[in-house]
C-alpha cells in the first residue's frame, strides 16, 4: 500500500490556498474543490493543488524535506 500525506509546511500552504480560493464557486456531488497531486520522485514527492473552479495551481512542495 502506498501512503501519501502532507507535511507541515505543506499542510499551511495547503489551507492558505483554500483560503485565498474560498470564494471560488464550484459544485460537486461531494465537494470536491481543491485537488492535491502527489508525484513521486527519485528522492520526494512533488505535492500540487488545484483549485477545480478557476483551475489556478500552486506548487506547495517542502523541497527542505528532500
């Protein structure tokens, strides 16, 4: 089983963004308005999200942690 999560500095980026894209209208049969990516790599993970409304991403990656 692979396991992906957030890391602390990952995770307030992560509801900064939510922040900044609350007002952003999106309806979902569950909700969905913010995707998280994880890519894999050699030696981390790459972390994305995107808000599904105005299809702004940010790259939230705690390269430190590499």
């Amino acid at each position: 089983m692979i396991e992906f999560a957030l890391q602390d500095k990952e995770e307030k980026s992560f509801r900064k963004f939510e922040k900044k894209h609350s007002k952003c209208s999106y309806q979902d049969a569950i909700g969905g308005k913010t995707a998280i990516t994880f890519i894999p790599t050699g030696i981390g993970e790459v972390v994305v999200v995107k808000c599904q409304s105005c299809n702004k991403e940010e790259n939230i990656t705690d390269f430190s942690t590499w």
